[in-house]
C-alpha cells in the first residue's frame, strides 16, 4: 500500500484506495471490512433525545413552580440537544465510503482553541440516502497542522475536495 496516500485522523488513519476511503483505528486496512462499525450514529441520537426530553420536563416543571432561572437553562440546554440532533441526523459512521458514491468532499478550518480541522464527505448510502461523514483531523497538541497540511495535500492530489 502507498503510504503517501494515508494520514492521521483524531482517533486512526484514512487510507485513500483508488476505488474507496477507509477509515481505521489502527492503520491497518486488514479486514476491516468484516469489522465494520456501520452507521450507529442514531444511538447516540436517541441518547440525546432523551436527555433533550428530560431537560424539557425539567424545565416545565420549573415553570409551574415559578422559577425562572432553572426555565431558562433547561429549556435552552434542551433546545441546544435538539438542535444537534437534527444537524447530525443524517451524519454516518461508516468506515468504508466508495469513491464512485462521492458526492462532495468539504474541508472546514479549525478554529484554534474551539474546534478541529475536518473533511466533510457528502456520500450516497446502499440505500440511495444522502449522508455526511466526518473525518475529524488532529488536534493542536498531537501535530495537528503538519497533518492537516498533509491530509489536504493527499485530498488535493487524489481530486476529492470541492471547495479549495
């Protein structure tokens, strides 16, 4: 396997193949197909939902007794729940994405000291359905800018990023 065609990822690797993207943990492509992790991001999405749902009750609860202060944190640490559960709804966690399904590759700039740099993958799923997957990079402490350089240099190369 060509090495220069893989970079680091916040928790693994990402294998540019010809005909596909891979995702590992590790960096060893092995069979990771067989291993695969699927799409389960919706567990987390109803985890969240949950807590969105318990944090209205709760402020619901705060507005028959007359409190304000608990209203207004609630409600909006709820809204906030909602709010990424509706942007991740049809976000991915799949580890394989073919190119030929590729719709659009984005790259998004970290903003130092809130967020990390990141791929955004828009892809079609088996089922024809729009997804987004993405491939988060390092951070600052882990030589996250040589990486980043890197990893754009290899999406660059291979013609997948839309927006550069």
């Amino acid at each position: 396997m060509d090495n220069e065609k893989t970079f680091k990822t916040k928790t693994g690797f990402c294998h540019i193949l010809p005909d596909k993207i891979v995702l590992t943990r590790e960096g060893i492509i092995g069979n990771v197909a067989t291993v695969t992790v699927g799409n389960n991001i919706s567990r987390i999405l109803i985890i969240y939902g949950g807590l969105a749902i318990g944090l209205f009750y709760l402020a619901f609860d705060s507005y028959t007794e007359g409190q304000i202060a608990p209203l207004i944190l609630f409600g909006l640490f709820g809204i906030y729940l909602v709010y990424g559960i509706v942007n991740s709804i049809n976000n991915s966690a799949t580890p394989i994405i073919d190119r030929q399904n590729i719709k659009e590759v984005k790259f998004k700039k970290a903003i130092v000291g809130l967020t990390r740099s990141r791929f955004e993958v828009l892809f079609e799923d088996e089922q024809g359905k729009l997804k987004k997957r993405l491939i988060l990079l390092p951070g600052s402490l882990t030589d996250g800018q040589s990486e980043t350089e890197k990893a754009i240099k290899i999406m660059t190369d291979e013609k997948l990023i839309t927006n550069r």
